[in-house]
C-alpha cells in the first residue's frame, strides 16, 4: 500500500518528476474551473432580476450558501471578510474536492501528500504578512514581531513557522490516517465496510476542508487583531 501519491511516478527526468500527486492535483483544479465556467455561465444578473427575469433555483442555493459562509468568515475577521473570502474559498473548495476524489476507488487525495498540505500553509503563511503589509505598512507590521520586547523576534518568527507546519501535518495526518484505517478495514470485511467507509470519507473530507479554512481565517484574524493593537 501506497502511504502518500507522491510514491507512485509516472515519469522523471532530473530533478523533474511527475508522480500521482502532481497529476491529481492537476485534474482537481481542471475540475474546479469547468464547474466554475458551468455554474456562472448562465447566472440571472440583478439587472434582470429587477426586470422580472426568473432566477434558477440553483442559483437561489448557491447565493444562499456563499452568504452563509460570507456571515461566517464576518464573524472572524469582520471587515475584512470580503476581500479574504475568494482566498478562504478557493483553499475550502480545492481541499473538499481533493477529499472528495480520494474517495473514488482507484484514486488518491491530492491532501494526502505531504508537499501539497505544505504547499496549501505556505499560502496561508505568505498571505498572513501580506495583508499586514497592506493594512499598516512595511515598517509597522514588522515592529509586531518585536513586541513586547526585541528579544522576542525569535520567538515570533518561530511561532509563526509551527503554525504553518501545524496546518499543514493536521491535513497530511488526518488523511493518510483516514486512508488507512479504510484499508485494513476492507481487509477485514471487504463486503460491509465499503459503502459506510465511502460516506464517512466524504463527510470526513469535508470537514477537513472546513477545519482549514477556519484556521487559515483565525491566524489572519490574529495578525488583523496584533496590527490594530500596536
């Protein structure tokens, strides 16, 4: 049994390598942009809705459903919600339909990988000090880091540091943990388990997805929160 994608590699040359994660996450995103380009092609505009125009009911859930998670992330990080929500939406999205295909038989999650967990904190820890950045400037973000005293700046940077890896090995552990206990109890009762293991992935894959973007909007939140202070 394969622990992560990253072991099965379709081709190499050098230091290039194109193993399964590489390709699943590719297909992920192809994925990601055709739904986009369905949902939105035939989208009722306000003009028209003022006109008279029906609105699909599709689109009514859908509204309904970014709302929601618009009141939610106003919760978190108040004003700046809207400008981070299309950020906090991609990373829920991509992580739920990685889950999502790690679940169909002969496929594994894009999450399972240890480089895309890493790669998908790594955002999250760029994004962190760039909006910092844009609210109060190069210089006053920086004294952030050396509050309440010089001597802390270490301290602050390596706090940041294992934040990042905290994201990312929470979402590498809890799904290569998921795949496995799914593979030793097919083992154990091939006929039984597929079907419940199959409806436990997804919920499980959802929730993950949940779980990290909640977190990515709570360190934001907690550097939004540092700026105003100092």
């Amino acid at each position: 049994m394969e622990i992560t994608p990253d072991m099965a590699v379709y081709w190499r040359f050098g230091p290039a390598v194109l193993n399964r994660t590489i390709v699943l996450t590719w297909l992920v995103m192809v994925l990601l942009v055709g739904a986009s380009w369905l949902v939105t092609r035939r989208m009722v505009a306000h003009g028209d809705i003022l006109a008279g125009v029906r609105v699909p009911r599709w689109q009514t859930v859908l509204e309904a459903t970014v709302l929601a998670a618009l009141g939610q992330a106003r919760e978190i990080l108040n004003a700046d919600a809207g400008r981070l929500m299309p950020f906090l939406t991609t990373l829920f999205l991509f992580i739920a339909v990685s889950n999502l295909v790690g679940s169909i038989p002969g496929f594994d999650a894009p999450t399972g990988s240890l480089s895309t967990t890493v790669a998908l904190a790594l955002c999250v820890f760029v994004l962190v000090p760039a909006h910092g950045i844009m609210r109060v400037g190069f210089r006053a973000y920086l004294r952030n880091y050396l509050q309440p005293t010089a001597l802390m700046l270490p301290l602050n940077v390596f706090a940041e540091l294992s934040r990042t890896m905290a994201l990312a090995v929470r979402l590498f552990g809890n799904v290569m943990s998921g795949r496995m206990m799914g593979a030793i109890l097919l083992v154990i009762a091939p006929l039984f388990v597929p079907v419940p293991m199959l409806a436990l992935g997804l919920l499980l894959g959802m929730v993950q997805a949940y779980i990290f973007a909640v977190l990515a909007a709570v360190y934001i939140a907690a550097g939004i929160e540092t700026e105003s202070q100092h």
